[in-house]
C-alpha cells in the first residue's frame, strides 16, 4: 500500500496515504509524525492516525517537513502554506503577514541558540523561536528573520527538499542544506552582524500630506540605532 511502512515481529505493518511522504519524525511521547505531501500531517500513536489538514487549521495540505520541539508541540514547513506549529491539537499558522520571508518551506532546524533555520524557495533564512511564538502571541508584531542567498556564498537560492535528510545540524552545530546544485553550510557561532546603517536615496517627500520638493535622488544620512 501507498504510504508509510515499519518493520515489527518478523513483519510490515503499513500506514496507507493517499499524498506523498516528506519526512518522518519522533516526538518525545513516541509519536511518528508524517509529513504528507497532499494529505496533510499525519500522527501516528498507539495504533491509532491523527490526520490535520486544511479543515483543521492547515494553511495547506502539501507538508513537506516536520519538526519535534521539546515541549512536545510539531513545527510544520509546507509549500504555499508557510509554516505551521500544532500544540496539543490546536495550530497556528504564519506567512508573510507576520514576517516569514517564503510560503514554501522546506527544512526546519534549532541551533544552540534557539534560532530557527529553514530552506525555501528563496534560500536560507534564520529567526528566532522566541519570534515566532510572540507573533502568535501579539497579533500585529513582525519578526525579523535573517535571508541568506547569492549575495552570502549560496550557489543557487532555492533549496532542496522533499527527501530525507535535505538539512542537518551536524556535532559542531553547523547547518548544513541541501541546494539545487550544491550542499550549503554555515555556522551560526561564527556569523558576522552587519550593523551598519544603510543609506536612504531619497525620490519624494511628504509633510502633512503636501508633497515636498526633494532634489533628485538626494542622499539622506541615517543615525546609527
């Protein structure tokens, strides 16, 4: 049967689906976790199948990978759907309304920090857990991620995924991805910060309404924050 299958007393036991199957992982109670790939999220327990989807809270049925947090609750990178977290049966969802900088996501990783590392379409990007979950707490708070693509080393922006493992987190605490035509890495501990406040070209100004003239493209000093 199409879906997942395991090796138990001398036999295959099988968990059908009717999608494609993503990724597969563990959370500490000992449930599997599936990610589907048109079918959702699947949790296997005891013998017994969960499914979450979009008639759930699912921003989308085309999960590509599942993460098992500490505390018991599921990270969820989908494609065209963001990223999703289910907690005790209850999910939240987050696109680029709240900050996220793809809807497609395709790896998702925690360094020492507790910095999130996920892959997408439109490269590497790193935020804060501690981020996210004020954004779920705070309707109208936008999270700060850091992009990483061309322009820092990356070959090709879009990542690889739907195959295990496409990302890694090896023993040195470096993040390893797979790229389209490579295998990117970088190691958190050793990030320069650009703190530097960039220029601002000036093409049109505004006071109380009335426009204000501005001389082509002038240059405005930014104060450091």
């Amino acid at each position: 049967p199409r879906g997942v299958a395991w090796f138990e007393n001398g036999q295959f036991h099988h968990v059908t689906s009717a999608g494609i199957i993503r990724c597969i992982t563990e959370s500490q109670d000992g449930s599997i976790w599936i990610a589907n790939d048109g079918g959702g999220v699947q949790r296997w327990f005891r013998g017994a199948v969960t499914h979450y989807t979009t008639a759930d809270g699912l921003s989308s049925n085309h999960a590509l990978y599942v993460l098992a947090d500490q505390d018991g609750s599921i990270w969820v990178g989908l494609a065209n759907g963001g990223l999703s977290r289910i907690s005790n049966g209850s999910i939240v969802n987050w696109s680029p309304a709240q900050g996220l900088p793809d809807t497609t996501i395709g790896s998702i990783l925690e360094d020492k920090s507790g910095n999130f590392w996920m892959g997408g379409n439109d490269g590497i990007f790193r935020i804060p857990k501690q981020e996210l979950l004020r954004s779920a707490r705070e309707p109208g708070f936008v999270m700060h991620p850091t992009m990483y693509g061309q322009v820092d080393g990356l070959g090709i922006s879009e990542t690889l995924f739907g195959s295990m493992p496409c990302a890694w987190i090896d023993r040195q605490g470096r993040f390893w991805c797979a790229a389209i035509s490579s295998a990117a890495v970088v190691d958190p501990a050793h990030l320069a910060a650009d703190r530097v406040s960039p220029h601002v070209l000036s093409e049109r100004g505004a006071v109380n309404g009335r426009t204000v003239p501005v001389e082509d493209r002038q240059l405005v000093g930014v104060s450091p924050v």
